[in-house]
C-alpha cells in the first residue's frame, strides 16, 4: 500500500531531546556538545559540521532543535533553505549559520551560501548544512561543495520499522495509551513513517480517545479521520 503523508494535529515542536537517535546517536552526541561549550566556559566550535540523509531521516529535526536551542539562549541564527527569503548579508551577531537541503539550493543561494561560509570562517562561527547527499556527490558550485565537505559529515541512517515501533509504543505508554500491534502495523503502513508525522498522530489520537472515552482501535482511527 502506497503510504501518504498526514497533515494532522499540533507539529512535533523539535528538540534534541525528542530525537530519538537510533543508528545516530554519534550525531545526536555531536550537537549536544557543542551546544554546551559555552556553558562550560568553551568557545564552541567553529568547524564546520555537514547531515547527509534521505527524506525522513532527522536532518530537518536535528537543525530546527539546534536553531530552538540557540534561541533559548539568546542568541541569533543565519538560516537558509531552498523556499526561504534570499538575504545576502551576513550578520557578524549569529552565533551559528544552518543551511537546510543545500542540495536544492539555486544559483543565487549558492552565492549566498559561499558568502556566508568565507565571512564564518572570519568570526569563527560554525555553519550547520544538510543535504540528501554527500558533499562530492552534490550538483553544486565547487567552491561552495568543498567548503561543505571541509567539517564533520555524518550520514544519518533512517529508523527501521522496529525502532520506529518502539518509539510510538513508548510513548503512546508515556500518554497512558494502550496502542496494540495491529494498530501499528495500520499506521505504518498507511501513513508516512517519519516521526515527524507520526508523533502528531499519536497526540491527535490520545485528544480523540479523551474525548470519546474509546479504546484506539483501527476502526477508532478511521473514525477520527472521516471526523477531521
């Protein structure tokens, strides 16, 4: 059965906390340490670091809990993506820049990207970039494909099926949910598998549950989306 995105519920709102790591934990691991250089009284780093992965795979994730967990701070954040507004000037007030899926990056912000890299090396800020591919199999400017590829690369493997499964019944437990296996199988084979839209899922059905004093069921689920 083909699966289908879900556009449903409140988005999963990303911190490093509710990532959970599975095959990635070096990453996870990675990022914490930076972030928490300068609590202990360490300039964080300037090298720069490059997420290669497919679709689904936490990239997205991992970046939107480090810009948050900056935010938190107080601190400011460059940030491109392939849609986002083209603003060409660097600011020397980021404390990091974080290119997103660079591999869809147009000429334009290829420049931009180039610009922003020469003048982070200058502050000694770190740029954060993901992409769908490794830096030399990228179909990008030279210059800029050498700059990606010049920090630390992970290559972030997706969570298998098992893992996938155990995040949702952990947490569906954490709600006080009894969520069984063949709702799971329905779910995953219905639905995109990313947890990114799973995890909306599971509290758009624990909301429903509440409401109508059901168990969750399949036939429970189909219910609630022919209500939506």
């Amino acid at each position: 059965m083909q699966q289908i995105p879900l556009d449903i519920g409140t988005p999963l709102i990303p911190t490093l906390d509710n990532f959970f790591p599975g095959p990635n934990a070096d990453v996870l691991s990675h990022l914490r340490q930076w972030l928490d250089a300068d609590a202990a009284g360490v300039a964080p780093s300037s090298v720069g670091v490059y997420l290669a992965g497919a679709p689904g795979s936490g990239k997205s994730h991992l970046m939107g809990a480090l810009a948050g967990a900056l935010r938190l701070k107080g601190q400011a954040v460059g940030l491109m993506g392939p849609e986002s507004p083209l603003t060409e000037a660097f600011d020397p007030a980021w404390s990091a820049v974080i290119l997103e899926d660079v591999h869809a990056f147009d000429a334009p912000r290829q420049h931009v990207a180039f610009n922003w890299f020469v003048n982070a090396q200058s502050y000694q800020r770190a740029v954060f970039s993901t992409g769908n591919a490794l830096p030399p199999a990228l179909a990008l400017r030279e210059d800029l494909r050498t700059r990606l590829g010049g920090g630390q690369i992970f290559l972030l493997q997706p969570l298998t099926e098992a893992q996938v499964r155990t995040v949702l019944r952990d947490s569906a437990q954490t709600r006080g949910l009894v969520v069984g296996d063949e709702v799971l199988d329905f779910v995953l084979h219905r639905f995109s598998r990313d947890l990114g839209s799973l995890m909306p899922l599971l509290a758009a059905l624990d909301h429903y549950a509440l409401q109508t004093q059901r168990a969750i069921t399949i036939p429970f689920i189909k219910t609630m989306l022919e209500s939506l």
